[in-house]
DNA sequence: ACTGACTACTCACTTTTTTGAGTACCGACG
DNA sequence: CGTCGGTACTCAAAAAAGTGAGTAGTCAGT
C-alpha cells in the first residue's frame, strides 16, 4: 500500500474532494507521489471503507455536487504506523535513462531531442516550486521557518523535488551536450 | 512495458544470464531500474517469446546450467523505436517523502531515524557508483572517455545515479537535523 | 554430518498502477 | 446554437510490478 499514504499525508492539510486532490497531485504532492484522478477517486473510496477517510456530502448550486474528505484518527494512527515501518529504498525509474544506456548502441538524435526537452521540462517545474516554495513560506526567510513554520512537510518535500528537478535539469543538458558532440566527432573522424 | 526495455538496455552489453542479470540489476542498472529476479526470468521468457532475445544454453560441470542471452535485430529495432517514442515524465516515487509530508503532523522521532539510515546508504551507494564509474572509464580522464569512449551509456546513467544520490544524502541530513532541532525547541519552549 | 551461502531457476498468486471510455451539467465564446 | 473547457465523478479492464514459496546441486566452514 502506497498511493494509500501519500493521499492520507496530501489530505493532513485540510478537507480536499478527489478532484481538488487530482490537481494537488499535479503540482505539490506530485513531488513525492503521481497519481491520474481515477486513481484517487479509488483510493479515496477504499480509505473511507476501511475508516481511515470520512467524507461529508457538499451541494452546490451551479456545479455539480462534490464530496470533501479529511482524515479520521484512524486515517492518522495509520499513518504513525507506517511512518514508523521500515521505508523501501528510493530509485529513479525513468525511461529516459534506460534511452541513455542504450542511446550509443542505437540512435542518438531523438535521445537527444528528448534530453532538452526534459531540461525545459525541469525549468518549468522548478520555477513552479520556486513559486510554491515563496508561498509556503509567507514572510519568513526559510531557516527561520523551517525552526518555527507550523506546517513544515509539504515545505520539506518541495525542497526535495526542486533539488530533484534541478539535478535532472542540469544531467539532461550535460548529457545532450556530450552526445552532440560526439556525432559530430564521428561525423568529421 | 518498461522493465521490457530496461532489460534489452542491460543486455547490450553482451550475453547475460537471468542470474547474473539480477546481480546487475542490484548495482549499475538499479539507477534506472530495479527488479527482483523472479521479474527478470519472467522478462526474459517473454523477450525470447517475442523474439526480441535470443538464448542458448551453456552446460556446467560443477554448478547448474544456464542460459545465456542476446539481444536480436529484432530487438534492436524495438530499443530504437523505443528511444523515438515520447518518455514519460520522470518523479520521484519514496515512501519516505509521504513520512517527511506527514511528518509534523504525526512522530518525528522514527522518521529522523529513517533519514539517518537512508543518509548512510546512499554514502555506500555513493562509493559503489564512484568505483563503478572508476572502473568504466579505465585510465581515461572523464572528459576525454565521456567523448571518445566506445560504451559510454552505462556511464551516464551511472553519473545520474551518482547526482541522485548525493541529493538524496544531503537532503536526508538537512531534514534530520531540522526535524531535531524542531524537537528540541518544542522540548524547551 | 550439518549448516549456511552461492548458483540458477520456476510457479503461482496478489497488489498496484495504468489506460480508456463514459456521464452530466454549467458557463463562456463566437 | 454549437462546441469547448471546467467541475466532478464512475466503471471496467489490462498491464505491470511485486511477493512467497519452492527445487536442486555445489562448496566451504564448524
């Protein structure tokens, strides 16, 4: 169980609807974890089933109606016990990098072209986080409220993912850089 | 299909054994991938299958026989078209990133412990790349292998992995010693 | 002689993730 | 008046990944 966690550690924050959700996994939560909507749509039914979620209807007039779930404090012993059970290790799992393994063996130039947009990609995303970052943090300078800010994880796990998207930035335009050059090198040899 | 590529990318070195695989995929691959070897065998039936690997089976006197595999034209032709095609986007997927999200909300005390952990292993992951790297590119300097080496794609990604983590390490001391000395104030104020 | 580690794999199964196709209603734009 | 984009969700299915248990022989150490 995964996908169970980061939706009960996303929803800590307050009361979301599976579609509010659906777009805080694509911006913050996606820093730790991705999901499509379905997916949360799902999970979030599985959660109130098993009690760890509870959901209260919402009416609204010109929109459809939409259900708001929070955490419950079984949602939050679950969450203790798993915070407290050994983590699996982390690993990037990219197709990108399995195209660089075989990028010499095979053709480079579309390896290439997908390298840079990766690295615009990356920018993208790091102005973003940048962005969320300023947000989260208000007024305060960053060592200050990480000692004193109340509510630090969501802060903690973007910093993770901007160090994340820059490392990748900077890899992906190295790499592209190394590749062009040797083409031509075997273009001219 | 994904391991599928992950595979071929690994056997373009030569020919490999599904045992001999998963020790590779525990070092050099596990930078972009990862696998238990049950997934590789059951890869590795389903590539010959579709003609993408080739096998033959070597006979051993002292140990048990096995079957070594290369990659077909076949296969070639389905890593090049593989590499043509869009990648997805690449994130971060870690147990301990939903810990660290939920962190302030629930104990800190079994997450610092798993930071610390993670920290040291990714140390030791930290030495098995550079020694890894050491070895790929042989006498040569890194600038001069990078463009003149003949198989230089493993070195690249193992360079991703190395970025990784050293990021990940670094990140997992900055967090432990911030959630300590989070506690700390709370013990004190 | 027993134990544990290493080579080399297989089978069966479950869980998790991903993909695709719908439903339905509102408001804005041209 | 039609169609596009946004809100809000559901259902069904396929594909991929992960888990547990087992087989079977060799070799080194105690």
């Amino acid at each position: 169980m995964a996908l169970r966690h980061a939706v009960l550690a996303a929803l800590l924050d307050g009361e979301y609807s599976g579609y509010q959700l659906a777009k805080a996994f694509d911006i913050g939560v996606a820093n730790f974890w991705y999901a499509l909507p379905q997916q949360l749509y799902a999970e979030l039914t599985k959660l109130e089933k098993d009690g760890l979620v509870a959901g209260r209807q919402v009416v609204q007039e010109t929109r459809p109606n939409k259900r708001l779930f929070h955490v419950t404090d079984a949602g939050r012993a679950e969450l203790e016990s798993f915070a407290a059970a050994a983590s699996k290790p982390s690993f990037i799992r990219d197709d990108l990098l399995v195209k660089v393994q075989a990028a010499d063996r095979i053709g480079t130039g579309p390896v290439i072209g997908q390298l840079e947009e990766r690295a615009c990609a990356a920018d993208a995303k790091i102005e973003l986080l940048g962005a969320l970052l300023r947000q989260l943090r208000g007024e305060a300078d960053e060592e200050d409220f990480l000692l004193r800010g109340e509510r630090i994880g969501p802060y903690l796990t973007c910093l993770r993912g901007l160090a994340f998207e820059r490392e990748h930035r900077d890899w992906c335009r190295r790499i592209a850089a190394v590749l062009r050059e040797r083409q031509k090198i075997n273009a001219d040899g």
